[in-house]
C-alpha cells in the first residue's frame, strides 16, 4: 500500500469517529454557533405575518410584528418583538434581554412587556404562561427561540436518521421551565433546527415546523413556521401560521424604547 493511500484511510477513519462520537450537547452547540458566529455585532431584523386559525369556529385572526434581535454577545442578545397590526395591538412590544451563563446557578432571562395605552413597561415573570399579543407561543419559548441556553439544559441524541439528529432537551435541576423535555430535530447537512416538540408537564404538547427553508445573509433561515397544539395525541382545532415578509440586516445596535 501507497504512503498516501495510507495516509487517507487513516484520516477517513479519523473524520468518521469524530462524527460518531458526537453527543447531544456538541451537536446543540454546532447548529447554535454555525449561525451565531456570523451575527455577532448584528441587528437581525424580520418583518412577519401571523394568521392564527381556529378550524373548529372557523375564525381567522392576522397579526404584524417586526422582530428585532441585536446578537450582542453569546447568550447575551437583546430582542424585540414590536406589533403593528391589527390597530387595536399596535404599538404592544416585548423587550427581551438574554441572562447568559454565569457558573454555579441560573441567571434568569429579563422580559418587560410595553403597553402603549398605559405607556409603560411590565415586568414580566420567566414563567409566565400567557402569550405576546394571542401568539401561540408563551414568552419563554419567544426567548428560548432566539438560541439555546444549553447550560440550563442536557441534551442526549435520541435517535438520528440520514437527514436528522434528534435531540431529547432535558432542564436541569431549578431551571424554570413549562415542559418535561423538548425534542429538536436537527439537519445534518446544514445544521438548521427543522422541528421542536414541546411536552408540556400537564401532559400536552405542542409542534412548530420550520417550513421553505433558505440561505440569507449566509446564515439559514424559515419563511415559514407553523406551531400547532396537541392534546392526549390529537392535534387541536388551532393553528399559528408564521411567513416572513421582510428580512434585514442592519451593522447598528438596537436602539431601546424607554418610558
């Protein structure tokens, strides 16, 4: 055998192990850092239609908000999520400020929801179990969605195909938190979380499917996301449907709204 027929054998078997020996927590930090590394110093900004359907009454209601997440540092982003329609909502914005990692116990994220017809802003609790503006996710998930904290979280591979990873996301001990565990399906070829399954510790469950997913500002992303319910395994009568309008991206911070 060829030196370097030897010397590439070697390197593949090398390359596969490396493959093989990936465990849920690398596997959560490639897909978060594959985009994040290429946003840093960013403001991200998304223009989105919700239409939020309820089949069962057969009732339509339409929502416009434009996201803004300026990705300050890691773990330590700055969000807001500003409603412009219907008239009767405009104006209502959540502000989020990502806690980061800080070793030996959880810093929590901070959340102050803006009322304009009060004028002020609302603190809001990080368990808080209602939703922005009738949005079917609680403003934790809204949090959560813009990059995991794995250090609040365990993560284990439960189960992986040709196309997926799929990552069982467990809380760590005093993490506050709604659900029992997640479950995040994860591209291989590009490193994109497609799906997250959420069980909730009532015993419900609830899906948001990244749909029409494609490369903008060399980072990938949705312009389409659905979120539906479940209850005792059957889907409920209403769904979320999330299409991105507009995309952005500014190299100026994120300049807050203040009282």
């Amino acid at each position: 055998m060829r030196p370097k027929q030897l010397i590439f054998i070697i390197l593949f078997f090398f390359l596969c192990s490396e493959v093989i020996a990936l465990d849920g927590l690398e596997i959560m930090k490639r897909a978060y850092y594959a985009y994040r590394n290429r946003m840093e110093g960013k403001t991200e900004i998304e223009k989105i239609k919700v239409e939020l359907i309820d089949i069962s009454r057969g009732a339509r209601r339409h929502r416009i908000i434009v996201r803004k997440i300026f990705y300050k540092e890691i773990g330590k982003d700055r969000a807001l999520f500003i409603t412009l329609a219907p008239e009767a909502l405009k104006g209502t914005t959540l502000l989020v400020f990502r806690a980061g990692f800080q070793k030996g116990f959880q810093k929590l994220d901070q959340m102050w929801l803006w009322l304009p017809e009060w004028k002020k802003y609302f603190q809001l609790a990080l368990q808080e179990k209602t939703y922005f503006v009738g949005l079917p996710l609680s403003y934790p998930d809204l949090s959560q969605l813009m990059g995991e904290d794995w250090w609040n979280y365990k993560y284990k591979v439960l189960d992986e195909n040709e196309k997926y990873w799929i990552l069982k996301v467990l809380p760590k001990r005093g993490t506050l938190t709604d659900y029992n565990f997640r479950l995040i399906h994860i591209r291989k070829d590009n490193l994109f979380p497609e799906k997250y399954e959420y069980y909730k510790k009532n015993g419900g469950k609830k899906e948001l499917v990244c749909k029409e997913i494609n490369r903008y500002f060399q980072v990938w992303r949705a312009d389409r996301i659905e979120v539906r319910e479940f209850s005792e395994g059957e889907p409920s009568s209403f769904i979320g449907k999330f299409e991105i309008m507009e995309r952005a991206v500014s190299y100026t911070h994120l300049t807050l709204p203040t009282n």
